[in-house]
C-alpha cells in the first residue's frame, strides 16, 4: 500500500500540465479518432483515404480511383480529381495547403460545403490521422500539369512540397501510406479485406470506375480487377441474392434526388427484396460511409416502407395488415440504403451511426410514393410480400402471447432451470439475463439486482468449448442445457430471435484471467450457436471493477491496474498527506464484492459500464475463421497467433 502511495506526486503544479502539440494526439490516443489499434482500426485508415477519393468522384471531379497494394504491405490510392492544392495557405504563409490538411487537426475543404457539397468527411481529421499513425507517406499531386511530391513520417513532415516535373497527362491525387508497427503492432492490411472496400464502394456510386491491384496473394483475391456498376445498389443487391428465391422478380430500387422534392442537395438510393430461405439484412450508407449501427436514414427507409405495405393491405382489404412492424418487414427483407446529405451528424469520429434528424423525414419521403407505386405496378409480388409480412406477425403475436403466459407461470410451463432467478416482468422489452460464475457471485448479485428487470443465471465453472464439439455432446451438457431453457431458444438452426426471453445477455465474469477465459467459452457458444442473438444486438459484457479505492467518504473503482496507477497519479485524494490515507482493496471476484459494490459499478444501468458484442459487418468469414484459430482443436494455429501479435501485446504493456 505504501508503494502504491508513493508513486502519485507529491505535488501538483503548473509543470505537470502538458501540452500536446500537431499530431501528437492522434499517436497518444489513436482509439479516439478511430476507434482502437485492432484490426478494424487499421482497416479504418484505408476507408479515410478512400473516403477522400469517393467524395472527388461524388462530386463529379473524378471518374476513376485505384487502389494497389504492394509487396511491403503499404497501399496506393490515387484518383484522377482535382488534386489537393499545393499552393500557400493564407493563415499560414510558410506552409503548402497540402502540408496543412496533412499535418493539422480539422483542417480540409469540407467544412464550408464551398468545395463539396455532400461529402464522407466532416471533422478535417481523417487525412492527418492517417498520417500521424503511419511511419511512412508520400503524397504525389498532379495539377495545373505539374506533379507536386511532399513525403511525411508519423505526421512530421520530411521537407517541404517540391516540384517533380512536369505531367501533361495526369491529374488528381496519389496517397501512399504504410501503417506504423508502433501503434499496430504486427497486424497488417489484408488483401480480401481491401477489395471488398473497393468494391462496395464502386457499388454506392455508379459513376466511378474502380481498379483494384495487388501484389500481396490472399487465397482466391483476385491480382487485379476493376469494378464499375451502373446499376448501382440494385447491382449490388442481386449478387448478394444470387441463387436465392426472392418474392419479386426485380428488387424495389431507385435513387431520388433531394432537390426534386426538398430543394436540398443530395440524394437516396435504395434497394430491397424479401426472400424467405435467408434472414433479412440491412446495410446502409451516408456519403459512401458505412453505418453499421444504421441511424435516421434507416429509420427513414423502413418507416416508408411500412407505411407503404400497411396502405397496399388496407387496399387489398387485408385487415391484418395493420400489425405488421419494422420488426417482421426486417425478417427476410434484404435492404440496402445510401444517401448523400449536406453535413451529416454522425455519433463519433468512426461514424458508425447517421444522427441527422432531417434524414429521416427526407428519405421517408423520397421512397414513400416510389414504394407505392412499385407495389400498384406488380401486384403479384406485392400480394406475396404481404402474406408473408403478415404471417411474420401472426408469428410473433402468437409468440408473445405464448411467451407472457409462460413467464407467469415459468417453473410449470417452461421448465427453467432450478437456479434461474427470474425477473418479474412479463414482457422481454428491458430485461435483463445476467449469466455469472459460481453461488457466490450469484449471492451477490441477487442482492444487487432489479427484481423487476434482472434475471440471474449462475453457472458452474467453466462451460464446454463448442469448437468441433459433437452436437450430441451439446444437447448432453447441463451447462448448456440450462443456458438454453433460460433464454428459450434452441440451438444453431434451432434458435429462432423471437422466441428470446430477455432483451439483453450479459455475461458478468470475475475481472481476472479465469474470468476472460469464461466469456471467452461464452461468447464461442453464441457466436457459432446463436449468431443472431449477437447480430441483433443482445449480448453484452459486463465490466467489473478489479480494485476499489477509498477516502473517506470518498469512494472511486477501477478497472484494473493501469486505471488504479491512473487514478492514484492523478492524485485521488489530494495531495499526499491532505486528504488522508487511501485505501485500494482488489476484489478477487464477484462473490467477494457487496451487494452496494456490483450494483453500482456493475448491473445499476445508470452507472455500470456495458460493452456490446458484435461482429465485423466487413468480414464476418474472417472472424469465424480467427475464432476457429483461437479456440480450435488446433494448438499450433494458437501459438502462431500469439507468436504473430506478441509484440504488439508487449507495446500495450498488458
């Protein structure tokens, strides 16, 4: 404990204040521009760059964009726009505009909507951050028939912008960028991974031309090929459908431009078929950027599109029209939705969700009239959909009825498991399954939870590994029977989302290395027997602190042991000798902490930290085959994981 004490300074002044200077944030905190250091993070890098390129192209200054990926693992992307200006920046005479942009926090051409007037990005950030976090760029511009060179490592530039002849046949801008291993480690950028961003990218705009050059193999990716759609998302629709029996011929497409209806620029595009031998799926866009979390512009989409099948059964005299939700037009609905919008809102600097509430009203009110009229025009693919939608519905309101008479009745009727502590609301909505380790913490948990909406389920140890475990070894384990007959659903092509008792899974471990390997086995359970429960949103993890820290009254937990070091760094407590002694207890576990302590650290949603488990929507394979890798029968393909990401893991000082 004293050790501990004396590592916080005794004294706190004005030379403790740093000041971060250029890109040094972005190289001291990279998780917040882009979210972490992990795979999807370095991929991010990419969709900046390609981003930059794509609103050339959108704004009609560009026809055509390369992307090459060469031997030493670092990536080209060139477009044959208008090229940064390499001229002086009139705030800062001594510097090139290109060195600006490149070298400066929220500086770019997109803030005044002057230069474009719907565009991917928002913030001027994303062309530094991926400068400041790669050890090497060089940037090449062709203008006014000059090519213009300025290089760059770690955000610092290496000289200034230089003339490097004349090029009478180019225009546009070239960016090389390789990665920095110090914030990255050994992962590097993966060919399949690339061509799919090219690709879908070449889809969500149909006047760009696509080319796409490796010289890296990755199984069956192509070494070249070059990608251009002029069918648009409709395109991109019907390879994703291929082979697939769909209720209509031809998918409802179309694209309307804002300014027809709104006297506003941009536009929507759209795409979407039902299919009933798949589950339904929705990917959408803002200005060519994914948004996996969906946002306003979905919600615009699918409130148009049920509007338009509740009028079509209300014509067609079905009167059970009216119950159909978003929620049965999703299941089997194949969706695919891009707009383009002036200075969209988005929650974070990823922008994996559109916020802009004037989206919905406009894409609502582009598709709603188009979606009428598609369903007048083919009144036999209108008719199928609708009894389908509606036997969707019929489903899910038997369901639910099934399901709160069973609640109020669970012991008779549903055979939970005898250390199921139920909750007592009978609808899913804002329930709670929290799936702990052992009677202990189950103890405390009990004491700690909201009778109402939080249900418990203690397990015994640790849980099979299902990786290459026979089906009937699954059906055997009293682990995982429990687990099932809690939820209410079976497994793999058993497990129907309707049938799901709770609204939120939360595995709750102890916050030590047995704990991890725990979720670990869980989340390997769902993800390869209940997929969809983790695509809908419904698993998370709780965060338990390891360490509580008490003055006084004065009370504060922390995570583990960089945030406890952290905390008492920062001084928690006062200065040494003001505030008292501090007292840091370590819980060994959850049985170990108070009824007070989990509640309000760890299941109180008003102070608890949650982490939502989800899956890439870039490379769902890929994260089957790393989950094979990891927590296979294969201890080799383990060791060389590890071997692989070593040093990145020393870097974290983990």
């Amino acid at each position: 404990m004293n050790d501990l004490l004396s590592s916080a300074p005794d004294s706190y002044d004005a030379s403790d204040i740093e000041v971060l200077e250029g890109l040094e944030p972005v190289r001291k905190r990279p998780g917040m521009y882009i979210g972490g250091t992990d795979e999807r993070a370095l991929h991010h890098l990419v969709a900046e760059v390609l981003d930059n390129a794509m609103d050339e192209a959108v704004a009609g200054h560009a026809s055509r964009i390369e992307v090459e990926f060469h031997a030493d693992h670092s990536l080209t992307i060139r477009d044959n726009g208008r090229g940064i200006p390499v001229d002086p920046h009139p705030k800062f005479p001594d510097k090139s505009a290109l060195e600006v942009i490149l070298c400066t926090l929220h500086a770019g051409g997109k803030f005044s909507g002057k230069a474009y007037a719907t565009s991917g990005g928002l913030h001027g950030v994303g062309a530094s951050v991926v400068n400041a976090l790669s050890d090497r760029m060089r940037v090449e511009v062709a203008r006014n028939r000059t090519l213009h060179v300025q290089e760059f490592s770690r955000g610092v530039p290496l000289g200034p912008v230089r003339q490097a002849g004349p090029a009478p046949n180019r225009r546009g801008t070239s960016v090389t960028f390789h990665p920095d291993p110090e914030i990255f480690g050994a992962l590097k950028l993966r060919p399949a991974r690339l061509l799919r961003m090219a690709k879908s990218k070449a889809y969500l705009f149909s006047g760009v031309e696509i080319r796409w050059k490796t010289a890296v193999p990755d199984g069956d990716t192509p070494m070249e090929a070059t990608f251009h759609f002029p069918g648009g998302l409709s395109d991109y629709l019907n390879e994703q459908l291929s082979g697939a029996v769909t209720y209509a011929d031809r998918p409802f497409a179309g694209r309307v431009e804002f300014a027809e209806k709104f006297n506003q620029p941009g536009a929507v595009e759209w795409a979407i078929n039902w299919t009933p031998v798949r589950d339904g799926f929705v990917q959408s866009y803002c200005n060519t950027v994914p948004t996996p979390e969906g946002g306003t512009h979905e919600a615009g989409f699918w409130a148009a599109v049920l509007k338009g099948i509740r009028a079509y059964g209300e014509l067609a005299n079905n009167r059970k029209a009216a119950q159909i939700t978003r929620e049965d037009m999703a299941a089997g609905g194949c969706a695919l939705v891009s707009c383009f919008i002036r200075e969209p809102e988005f929650v974070g600097q990823t922008k994996d969700r559109l916020a802009t509430q004037e989206a919905a009203r406009m894409v609502e009110g582009a598709v709603r009239d188009h979606f009428d009229n598609w369903l007048a025009a083919d009144t036999k693919a209108a008719g199928a959909i609708l009894d389908f939608l509606v036997l969707r519905a019929e489903e899910r309101l038997k369901r639910r009825a099934e399901k709160e008479t069973s609640r109020k009745s669970a012991t008779r009727k549903l055979r939970l498991p005898g250390k199921l502590v139920d909750c007592t609301a009978t609808a899913r909505n804002g329930t709670e399954l929290f799936i702990v380790e052992g009677d202990s913490a189950g103890g405390s948990a009990k004491m700690a939870r909201d009778r109402r909406t939080q249900a418990l389920l203690p397990l015994r140890g640790k849980i099979l590994n299902v990786i290459g475990a026979a089906s009937g070894k699954l059906g055997q384990n009293a682990e995982i029977n429990d687990l099932c007959q809690a939820l209410g659903v079976g497994l793999g092509s058993k497990f129907r989302l309707d049938d799901l008792r709770y609204d939120k899974i939360i595995i709750m471990t102890d916050a030590d290395v047995d704990g991890a390997h725990i979720a670990a086995l869980l989340m390997t359970f769902f993800f390869t027997q209940m997929r969809p429960l983790i695509d809908a949103g419904h698993l998370y993890l709780a965060c338990p602190p390891l360490f509580r820290l008490t003055q006084g009254a004065k009370r504060v937990y922390a995570l583990d042991e960089a945030e406890k070091a952290r905390l008492l760094a920062e001084g928690f407590g006062g200065p040494k000798g003001k505030g008292g002694k501090v007292d840091v207890s370590r819980f060994k576990g959850l049985g170990e902490m108070d009824a007070k302590d989990l509640k309000e650290t760890t299941m109180d949603p008003a102070s608890r930290r949650l982490i939502r488990v989800s899956v890439d929507d870039d490379l769902p394979g890929e994260t089957g085959d790393l989950v094979e890798r990891l927590m296979g029968k294969k201890p080799e393909l383990r060791f060389q994981y590890i071997s692989e990401n070593a040093r990145f893991v020393e870097e974290l000082d983990v």
